[in-house]
C-alpha cells in the first residue's frame, strides 16, 4: 500500500511541477451510466494519500490527487479540517506532504518543488536567507522534514553522482548517451545519474508583531550529511521521508543508508541506521550487526528509545521485515513483533513505552499495539487493509481500503479502547479472535471522498473461501462476484496471478489491477493467496524462492479447478491474468494450462529467465530468488529455476495472449513482452502487443490508463464471450 501511495503521489506532483501554471484540476463530475464501475469512473475517484494531526489545534490536513483524462495530468490538493465540526473544510489549496509547523495552525508543505508555510490562507515561501548565493538550495525539494523545535529542516534534494557525457565532452551538449562503468546504471525507471541525499539547514521565521502572522522563513546556515558521496538517503525507488527522523532534543538525526555503490550496491540489501548529531557532526552505526535490510527509524516521545524495521537476511528483499527497538543508554535491542509470524508493514510510536503497527494476517491488514516487553494486542478486525497516517494524543487517523473501497480516513480513539480493555491486557499476551464489533465499535469514518461515484454504482461482492492444496495446505483466495450476480447463470471466469512474488493478496485496491472493474463486466475473479505470499507464515511466504514453477503454480491450478465445481462457471471460458511475477505466471501457465484457459493477458512478466538474470537492476533479487546464475551448472537450484523459464515451453502455447509492458520499465525490461508476443506469432497463436513508451513497471499517466482498461476488457470479451 505504501509504495502505490508513493507512486500516485509522486506522478501527481511531477504533473503539478511541470503544469504549474495551468488551472489546478479540482473533483471530476461524472455521471456513470449502467450502475456498473467504468475506467472514466474509476479516474474520476479522488485518491486519499497521507493525513496529518495538529495536537495544537485538533485540525487534520490530508492530501487528496484528482486527475484529468482529458488534460492527461493530476493535481494534488491539501484540505485542512475540523472534524469535531463534521469534517468542516478550513481551507483548501494546492500542494503535497504536510506537516504541522507548531504555531496555531500553520502549516508547511511542498508545492512545485519548493517549501512553503501556510496559516489562515497566507503563505510564505521559504527562502535562502541574503547570505546564501545559491538558491537552487529552496527548489527542486523531493522531501522535508521539520525539526522538533521548527527551527531547522532537512531538505532532501536530487545530487549529481556520475560524469555525464557533457562533462567528458563539453562541445557535445546535444549527445544523449550515457556512459558507466559500473552496476546500478539504471534503477526502476532512471538511468541513476543522481542520488537523493538530505541537506540540514537552519529556519529562521520572522512575524509581524505579536499578531502571529508570519512575515517570512529564510533557510540559514546548511550542510549535506552525505556531501562527496554518492549515496543515498532516502534509497530508491521508494524510499521516502520516513528514512529519516528527528530525535525530541532537536539535535540528532537518525537516517537510512546503504552506503554502497555499483556492483556491491547491485548484489545487496544491507542498509543500516546512522544516528547523526548535527552539532558534531559525527555519527554512528547502530545497526551494523545486522546485514540485512534496516530502514525508517523513529525515536520515542521521550527520547529514550529508537524504533525501526529490519530485515535479516542480506540479499533477500522479502525477508520477514521485523519491529525492534533500542535503549539508547544501554544499547539494549528487543525484536517486537517476534510473535507474529509476519511482516510489519508500518508503526508508529504511541506513547514512551509502547508503539501501533500494521501487519497483514490471513489477507487483511490490521492495526496491532505492542508494549516494549512484547506484550501485543489487535486492534482492529475487518475485511480490509489499513494503513496508519498519524498518531497523536492517542487518537490514531488510519487510511483504510479495500477491494471495494478507496482509501478513505478512520479515527481510533486507543484511549478509550485501553479503558475497555485494561483488565484483558493485563492477563493476554496476544490474541487474534476478538469479534468484530468489540474491535470496530470505536473506529469513525471521517471521509466519504468517494460517495459520489459509490452511489451510482452496485459494487462486486468479496467472499473468502479456504481451498484444500495438492500437498494438503490450506489456502485462502479471495472470489470477486459480478454485480447483480445470479448463481443460476453461468459466468467467465478469470484467475488472478499476483505480483512481486512475495505481496499479499490482501484486501488492495488498486487504480489498474482493480477487482471491482474486472467483476463489472460480468466476471467473476479467482485471487488465490497461493504460495510464496505473506500473512500465512514465514514458511508459507518463503517456499517460493527457487521454486518459481513449483507448488506455487500448483496452488494456481488448485484455486481455478476447485472453484470451477461450482454450477455457475462457465469452465469453457476461462481466463488468467497478471503483472510482474503473475506475468511470468501467465507465460508459464501458457505452456502448462492443458487447455484450462481461453485467454491470457500478462503484464509486464518475465518470459526468459537468462535474460531476466542479466537485465535486471538489482541483482539481490535475481541471486535469491533464482538462486543463482545460469551458468553455475552444479547449482541444482539455480539449474531447476531456469529450466522452468517460460520461454522453454513456447511449443505448447495454443491460447491468445494479449502482452503488456511500459518501456521505462527497468525492473523487468520491455523486450521481454515483445519476445513473448513475437513467439507466439511465429507460432501461430492470436496475440496482441501493448507497449507504452513512456509507462515504467506500472501505468501512471491517465489516458495510459484507460487504454490499458479498455484493452484488458476488450481482450477478454473477444475471447471469452464471442
């Protein structure tokens, strides 16, 4: 969830940055003929990404992403509210990434790549103060985060790392080659000339008098903490301000960093937190023990402690991604979530000694409260994914979603739910079985962004169902019915293969991969949690590594031909789609299905596993999960993943197939779909390419997105109901 709000957010901004002075796009009125989603519909939906608390003031400033179809560009608005007065709006205007500056209501926030600070519908730019000569410091600013005290900020800025060509040669300006010498040359969908690095300056803010009214913010004195490196905080692609954090003595900051380069950057996920004192300037690693994955720090209210995820296996991306915590006195660490058995997805520290986090559990995300003995407790129960967007004073503001509902803003109130539960917390260690009224009675719905199209719409139905795997497992998968669904006719039907490998099939929506607009056109949709997915397990979740066409596959035929019992599927008109891993699941399947299915539709899925090997970017990914390289011919494992390469079956293909990739798309490179669509030609199958030049691993433009709606439905229609 957290890397698609990422991603919306990030593509909204880009259109405000490089549109500025164009007429902001504000709520589409749309009018949905049929009572069933459509994709103009599903773009008119306003995209609820992050929501901020001001403990001063009870305000919520959250940020909401409307796009125009027709202009082919999106604009990101903040709305400031009172929700003890019925989500009143406050104000309303034009920007990203809000934060509470701590004076009464005033507000900072990005907007065109610089940093602002609005209250009562004033704002201040801030500025390079007259000592500063270089004022690009003030512009082209990804990321912020404020200080404890508000007088200094970190600025996360883009820094040049690499020679280009104009530097070697100087009387070439025009030239467009890139030149390098090393791994890591491109990275998700850029060619990694620069690094995203965080700068620390001084604030300094000027009022009129006693009245509160900010006269000016001007940036002092300022340093890079990473200055003549080429590293990263926050890393790419996703990393965000959340890499970094403030301690409450305003003098310390604790950031994220793989401090590697090239080839060693390309083998590993070893990153480590750095605590920074930005008076001395020297720092100190506090978690180099440990050689996996450690990212987004956070220290406690009282500053005792510090908080942040960690991974333990170098290498492995999907590793089970733990909460620990370290006294900051004694150096003590303690893993928090150990009795899980699953990732935490997000935390956030509730008082000084315990913290709320998300996890997903059995295909739903939910909120949990640890103490810093271990003691945990689940908070919310419910068929859908929610996500925290602040805590403050112990009213939590959740972002909650589900395969039939966008984000929209939820209030707990953990005060009140410890009073209720005070006498079973204190006998409980954990407990997952609490009915759901106990759990959700005191959870409120703030907004309603998207009422307006919900009303003029019947929505799909999501039904779990647990299927019994050849190996005597059971798997949940999720059944997606059409609207107005008749169990006395029979419907096409489409199995959903997922991505990542290892991303829940939880309870996502999603602007493209939505169920809700493939159940409307009168499909019913098959979303197993087939292996290699977490929420069921550490064993569950890693059986997939290295084993691509293994039991993984065969949950896939499991979760088709259980459900294919049922009366009302129509078992000759069969489908199966996905992107990503479910790509290559689409193009393994083409050679394994045994004429289960009528069409296929992949999306930017790898059809040749050497390729694969050698083409993608990072390369800890390809080593873990393939384990290994081609040519490593006593590597039995690496030796059984490339012998199930899609591409060695092409001679059983005999489905139409619709291939889908964006040519910006550097994790999975886009001559992997044109492989896949030119072997079937040659072969004589039906087949379509869809390339989007401009698209990387996902679709983000939206004309982009409503072509790609409308050929996935039309694809399907012409092979399915003709």
């Amino acid at each position: 969830m957290a890397a698609m709000t990422l991603l919306s957010a990030s593509c909204a901004n880009n259109g405000e940055k490089a549109k500025e002075n164009k007429v902001p796009v504000t709520k589409p009125q749309i009018t949905i003929e049929g009572g069933r989603l459509t994709p103009k519909g599903l773009w008119a939906m306003g995209r609820i990404g992050s929501v901020k608390a001001d403990i001063e003031t009870g305000l919520l400033a959250y940020t909401v992403s409307y796009y125009s179809v027709e202009e082919n560009r999106s604009t990101t608005w903040i709305r400031i509210v009172n929700p003890y007065e019925e989500m009143e709006v406050v104000d309303e205007f034009v920007g990203s990434d809000p934060a509470w500056f701590g004076n009464s209501g005033a507000l900072a926030y990005l907007k065109g790549g610089k940093l602002y600070i609005r209250r009562d519908k004033e704002e201040v730019e801030v500025m390079p103060n007259d000592q500063m000569v270089n004022d690009q410091m003030v512009n082209d600013i990804e990321g912020f985060l404020l200080s404890p005290m508000r007088n200094k900020v970190i600025l996360v800025k883009q820094v040049k790392t690499v020679s280009t060509t104009a530097d070697k040669y100087p009387d070439l300006p025009l030239a467009t080659g890139h030149m390098h010498e090393d791994l890591m040359y491109k990275h998700w969908d850029e060619w990694t000339e620069t690094a995203p690095q965080p700068f620390v300056y001084e604030l300094q803010t000027e009022y009129y008098g006693e009245c509160e009214r900010m006269k000016s913010a001007k940036l002092g004195e300022g340093f890079n903490i990473l200055d003549g490196t080429a590293f990263e905080s926050p890393m790419k692609p996703f990393g965000g301000i959340e890499q970094l954090a403030w301690n409450p003595n305003n003098e310390e900051i604790a950031y994220t960093c793989r401090k590697k380069t090239g080839l060693d950057y390309a083998v590993s996920t070893n990153s480590d937190i750095y605590l920074f004192n930005t008076r001395t300037r020297e720092e100190k690693n506090i978690t180099v023990d440990n050689k996996g994955y450690d990212t987004n720090p956070s220290y406690s209210p009282d500053g005792k402690w510090i908080a942040w995820q960690s991974m333990e296996r170098d290498g492995y991306e999907s590793d089970e991604n733990r909460l620990m915590v370290m006294n900051l006195e004694t150096g003590e660490k303690r893993f928090l979530s150990r009795t899980m058995d699953t990732n935490v997805d997000e935390y956030h520290w509730l008082d000084d000694t315990s913290l709320v986090f998300t996890a997903c559990w059995h295909a739903t995300t939910q909120l949990y409260r640890v103490t810093l003995e271990g003691w945990t407790s689940k908070l919310t129960d419910g068929q859908w994914d929610l996500g925290i967007g602040d805590v403050q004073d112990y009213q939590t503001y959740l972002l909650g979603h589900s395969m039939q509902q966008a984000n929209e803003i939820y209030k707990l109130d953990i005060r009140e739910w410890l009073h209720k539960d005070s006498e079973k917390m204190a006998h409980t260690e954990i407990y997952y079985d609490q009915p759901f009224d106990t759990y959700n009675q005191l959870l409120d719905q703030l907004t309603h962004e998207n009422d307006n199209i919900y009303n003029q719409i019947e929505r799909s139905t999501v039904v779990p169902r647990w299927q019994k795997t050849t190996d005597g497992k059971d798997m949940l998968t999720w059944i997606i019915y059409p609207p107005h669904f008749d169990p006395n006719k029979k419907y096409p039907t489409i199995l959903y293969c997922e991505g990542g490998p290892q991303s829940p099939v939880s309870q996502f929506w999603s602007f493209r991969w939505n169920f809700m607009m493939m159940s409307a056109g009168d499909y019913i949709i098959v979303a197993p949690n087939r292996r290699g997915l977490p929420g069921f397990g550490k064993e569950w979740n890693e059986e997939i590594s290295g084993d691509y066409g293994g039991q993984c596959m065969k949950d896939y035929f499991t979760a088709i031909d259980e459900f294919c019992k049922e009366p009302y599927v129509d078992k000759e008109h069969l489908g199966c789609v996905g992107a990503s891993f479910g790509g290559f699941s689409v193009y393994w399947i083409a050679g394994h299905h045994d004429g289960r299915f009528k069409a296929f539709i992949a999306h930017d899925g790898i059809f040749n596993m050497e390729m694969q090997y050698l083409e993608t970017e990072e390369k800890w990914f390809a080593n873990w999960d393939m384990g290994g390289a081609y040519w490593e011919k006593n590597n039995k494992i690496a030796q059984r993943t490339f012998e199930n390469s899609p591409h060695r079956f092409v001679d059983k293909w005999d489905t139409p197939i619709l291939c889908i990739h964006g040519e910006k798309d550097y994790r999975i490179l886009a001559n992997q779909a044109m492989a896949a669509f030119d072997a079937a030609k040659m072969r004589g199958v039906p087949a379509e390419l869809l390339i989007f030049p401009d698209e990387n691993h996902w679709v983000l433009k939206p004309q982009n997105g409503i072509l790609w709606q409308r050929e996935f439905r039309s694809w399907l229609d012409r092979w399915l109901k003709e």
